[in-house]
C-alpha cells in the first residue's frame, strides 16, 4: 500500500466558474473571496462584462482574474452576442456559470444549454418581486420580510429552482438604500454558500424543485416580534 504521506500535494479538482457581471461587481467579490479560501470547492476561470465600464473588472484585475469584456453593443442581436459569450466560456473551460448583477437578459436557447449550470443572485425573495426596483417595491407593498434568492437560471426572468435564501426584517424606517444594503449583505453570505453547495454536488434538481441534503432551522422569525 502507498504511504499517504509520501503522496504529492495535489489539490483537489475544484469546479471550474465563469462570472458574468454588468456593473459594480460586488457579489463578484464575495465570490473571489469564496474561492479565495484553501477548501473552497471552486475556483473562478474568467470574469466576463458585457460593459467595458463595470467597475467589477477592476477588482477581477486586481485579484489576478482573466477578466474578458464582450459588449453586447457591438453585436447586432442577442443570438450573435451569446455566440460570441459561448465560445469564450467555452475557451476558458468553464463548467458552472453564476450570474453576479449581470443585468443582461439570456435567450431561451443560451439557457437551455447551461441548463442546472447557471446560478443567479437576485434581490428578493422569489418568486415574489421578480425583475427591476425590488426593494422599492418591497417597500410600496408594505412586507414585513425581504430578502434575496440564488438559484438555478430558466428560460423565464428571475425563475428556476431556488438553492438558496435569506430573509432579513423590513424596519419601519428604512427607504431603499438601508433596505437594499440590508439584502446586499446577505447577498454576499448566501452566493458562496449556494456554490460551494453546487460544487460539492449536494444540490440535485428534481422536479422543478433543488433538493439539498442540508437541515434546514426550524425556528420561525417574527417581525415584528411576539415581544412587541
Ligand atoms: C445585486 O443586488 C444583485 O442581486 C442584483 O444586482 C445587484 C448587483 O450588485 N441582480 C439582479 O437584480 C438580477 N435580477 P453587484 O454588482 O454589486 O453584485
């Protein structure tokens, strides 16, 4: 039998990402920071911008990312543009996409190729307030809960099989920004959670539904609470 300890010192094979932004690129950086760790099952290939003027690719740079824009205004359609995004996914070899703040909608087709292979974060508890202005219209509709969603891309606008959540309380005085920085911290909690679980291939899609071989709390949150 062979010595364990005389085994080279080879890192285990970790999933290969690709990170497709439009702008800020905060979430980007949660996930650099993610794969960042020695035991992080994942490892980022290519940041990909479809705005050459996303601020996230400065910090892709800085942390020694390949970072590649593809403009989607030099392409004169959505097929064209998504070819030439395939064909650098492909290059770059890799095999699970997440979507951080990419504000870029994909083709039905494009989706169905990565199809339970891309992962987008948006800012509410889906499939309530899909699409734009989430936290605004959270505010208008009075919730006493908010929160955001990663999960797996459809064809659909902000649908698929949800992987992961978290849920933070509205505060009577909270507008927008306080409401929205309150979501975009959990933002950067729940996305390196939702990969890693991907990577370690403990999220199984069946039924429309992912199924995670996870516990889930079993208290309730009250807001406001029982004591008030
Ligand atoms: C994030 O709040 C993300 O959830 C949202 O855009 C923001 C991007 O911020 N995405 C969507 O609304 C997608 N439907 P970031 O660039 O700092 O990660």
């Amino acid at each position: 039998m062979s010595d364990p300890t005389k085994a080279p010192n080879r890192a285990p094979t970790r999933l290969k990402v690709a990170v497709l932004i439009s702008g800020r690129g905060s979430n980007m950086e949660a996930l650099i920071d993610a794969c960042a760790q020695r035991d992080f099952p994942a490892e980022i290939v290519t940041v990909v911008s479809n705005r050459p003027d996303a601020k996230g690719l400065d910090r892709a740079r800085e942390a020694g990312l390949s970072t590649q824009v593809i403009n989607h205004k030099n392409f004169t359609d959505r097929k064209s543009f998504e070819g030439a995004l395939q064909a650098h996914l492909e290059a770059s070899g890799a095999r699970l996409i997440c979507l951080a703040g990419f504000m870029r909608l994909l083709t039905g087709q494009f989706v169905e190729k990565w199809r339970d292979r891309m992962i987008n974060i948006h800012p509410s508890l889906l499939p309530a307030f899909k699409g734009l202005h989430t936290h605004e219209r959270v505010l208008e509709a009075g919730t006493r809960f908010h929160g955001c969603t990663v999960h797996f891309v459809r064809p659909e606008m902000d649908d698929g099989p949800i992987i992961a959540q978290a849920c933070v309380p509205v505060m009577p005085k909270d507008d927008p920004d306080s409401l929205g920085a309150r979501v975009l911290a959990q933002e950067h909690r729940i996305y390196p959670l939702a990969l890693r679980l991907v990577a370690e291939g403990r999220v199984t899609v069946r039924s429309g539904r992912a199924l995670i071989d996870s516990h889930p709390p079993d208290t309730a949150l009250l807001n406001p609470p029982i004591s008030a």
